[in-house]
C-alpha cells in the first residue's frame, strides 16, 4: 500500500515534468495540479508507517498540512530524515568503532508542504475580479518557479536510498479527561514537543531523554472561591470560556466561570 503512494508519486512528478518540458505556460496548471498530487502521496505514505498509531479519525484527514501535525503530535521527528548505519559493538553497550552507512532517507517536511501547497492550490482557480483588475492574470513565470522548486523537493524524497524508516520507541499515557490510552513515538535522544489526546484533543507536552520523561497535561488549575477552601479543580485550554461550569472536589461548591474584559494596564507618561 505504501509502495503504491510513492509509486504514484513519482508518475505525478513525471506527468508534472512532461507539462513544465512542454513550454506552454497554459499548461503549468496541470503540472501544478500533478505536483499538488505528488505531495499528498508522499505525505500519506508516511502516514502509513504511522497507521498503528491514528486513531480512526484521524485517518479521514486529507490535507497534507494537517496529515502531517497530525504525525508530528505523535512522533516530533515524523517529517525529518536520517541516515542509517550499522556496526558490531566490540564490546557491548559501546558505540562500534566502524559503521557501515547503510542508506538516507529523506522526507517531505512540514515547511515544505507549508510553503508550496496552497501556493500551488491558488494557480487552481479562476483569478477573481479583484485579481484581474490588479494585474493582467496569473503569473505564469511565477508559477514556473514553484513548479521547479517543488519538482526538486519531490525528486529529493524520492531519491531516498530507504524510506519508511522511524528510529523511535513508544511512550504510552492515559488521557487526564477522557481516560483513553495514548501512544507516541519518542526519539532516541532527548525530546520535548506538544502533543494531543488522539479521542478529545486534551494538550500534553511530552518531555525527556531515552532514561525516562514526564507527560505533563496542560490543564491550568483553578481555586476555589469558598472562603478557606484549597480545593482545585482543572479546565482545559478549551472548557476556559463564558459560562464554563466546575464544581469544588474539596466542598463541592459548583462554580461559573465569568470572563471580563479590562484595560490594558499602561505605564505613566514620564
Ligand atoms: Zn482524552
Ligand atoms: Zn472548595
């Protein structure tokens, strides 16, 4: 399956190339379009080395920028590459004196897919009335450009040596809300990253090195307002708005959460 994503990857760069060789500028749409293509295959073939670790829903996502956030809040290196070597510890536990490289991978990153995409997405449409009036249509040399730029980054992942590759290890946690399993993948080095509950979005930063680390739910906490009460109780980044209901765990006491605007303090005119 995910041999097909970059096999058909690598046909949309070649009908891409074939459109931008013609040297029509009317046909650098359909070279856009194929190169468009081309990043979506890539970006869910590397979604499916991660298919043990979407949830169902997560599956239906399209959009190569969300794919790929979606894969970068399970493993913070899901959209850089490596290089693999491989060597006999002579003694063990210690690094091998010599390494045998055994390939590189390269993969779309992030910024890639955020620089180009919708680039490329608005060369897709009809200029709109407001467009036309500014200028005489569409940039064609422009649109050149980035077809160039992206070929090259699409030929760059698909010269990798080995792909599908993840040098990682599994961290699990239960979610503080909904109490559902979490699984991410973690590198082999020291780590910090932002990650979410894959069932209802709570926000946790995962933190530490290959001895251990911490999974700390971002929930602020809130006190009570009983007088003498040191009850707590914690709200999400998304339960904090107008009308927001909580009740003590220490005396019960139900709250209602008010936002009120206030002026910006400003510092005195010297
Ligand atoms: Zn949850
Ligand atoms: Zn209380």
């Amino acid at each position: 399956m995910s041999d097909d994503y970059r096999a058909r990857a690598l046909q949309y760069l070649n009908d891409a190339r074939t459109e931008m060789d013609s040297g029509e500028p009317k046909r650098l749409p359909f070279a856009a379009l194929r190169l468009r293509m081309a990043l979506e295959a890539l970006t869910y073939e590397r979604a499916h080395v991660y298919r043990e670790w979407l949830a169902p829903e997560q599956c239906e996502a399209w959009q190569p920028k969300r794919v790929m956030e979606t894969l970068l809040a399970i493993d913070p290196n899901a959209d850089k590459g490596g290089t693999l070597a491989i060597g006999l510890e002579e003694v063990y536990g210690e690094s091998a004196k010599e390494m045998t490289q055994v390939g590189t991978e390269h993969v779309l990153s992030l910024s890639t897919i955020k620089q180009h995409y919708d680039a490329l997405g608005s060369f897709l449409h009809m200029p709109t009335i407001k467009q036309l009036r500014k200028s005489a249509g569409q940039d064609m040399e422009k649109l050149r450009r980035r077809c160039n730029e992206v070929a090259e980054a699409i030929q760059k992942v698909l010269s990798s040596s080995i792909f599908n590759m993840t040098a990682s290890f599994t961290v699990d946690f239960d979610c503080d809300r909904c109490r559902v399993r979490n699984a991410r993948r973690v590198p082999w080095a020291s780590y910090h990253f932002e990650t979410w509950c894959s069932a209802c979005r709570a926000p946790y930063v995962i933190a530490g090195t290959m001895e251990g680390g911490t999974v700390t739910p971002q929930a602020k906490s809130w006190s009570c307002c009983t007088e003498g009460c040191k009850g707590r109780a914690p709200l999400w980044p998304d339960e904090v708005k107008q009308g927001a209901t909580w009740q003590c765990p220490e005396c019960g006491v139900g709250h209602v959460l008010k936002l009120v605007c206030r002026p910006a303090r400003t510092e005195p005119a010297t």
